[in-house]
C-alpha cells in the first residue's frame, strides 16, 4: 500500500510507504552502504532515491567524506625554464616568449 507523505503543508506524491519510512527512520543515521542496501531490498527504488527521500523527510544522512584532490609535482614553470635558457645562453632579460634571434642563437649554440 503506498501513501503520500506531507512535506512543508504540500501534498507530494511518493513511491515510499508508511512502512519504508520507518525503516528509512530506524536506520539512522543512513549512509551511501545503508541507502545502497535499503534499496536493494524495494523494488523499483535505487539508492539515490532512498538518499533523496531521507533528505526531503529531514532524517539524518551523513554523506561520504570529499576525497582531496591530489597535489600534483609541479616541475618548473615555461616561464622558470625560459629564465634559465636566457641565462645559461647569456640572452638579455625580457618578459614574453623568444625572439627570432634568440631562437637562432640557441640553435647556433647546439651546432
């Protein structure tokens, strides 16, 4: 038997009965693992649903914790290495990318 559940002085309709509510209710606090067997056991809900429903219902849900994003090794910047390239090669100090001279002077310098 299913029956609409009252949020906030609306009619809603859901798919949950009194009797999964309850059980959503006992199994506080809910999780990811509990939502994802509470829903294995009903049929036509999956577990983002049963997180869902217990949000909107207010029962407490306590979320997987964010992973932290990983630092990266960060070599040196185009701007460190070309810094480097001028001073290895004795080329004058400027902001921006070579000149044509100065790429002609490095290739020079390999020959």
């Amino acid at each position: 038997m299913q029956s609409s559940i009252t949020l906030k002085g609306k009619d809603n309709m859901s798919n949950y009965t009194d009797e999964m509510v309850a059980v959503m209710t006992a199994a506080q606090p809910l999780n990811l693992e509990k939502a994802k067997e509470l829903a294995a056991g009903w049929e036509g809900i999956n577990h983002q649903s049963v997180i869902s429903k217990a949000r909107s219902l207010g029962l407490e849900y306590v979320s997987k914790p964010k992973r932290a994003a990983s630092k990266k090794v960060m070599g040196p910047t185009k701007a460190e290495i070309l810094f480097s390239i001028r001073d290895q090669l004795g080329l004058p100090d400027r902001e921006g990318d070579l000149t044509k001279a100065e790429l002609s002077s490095i290739l020079e310098s390999f020959a």
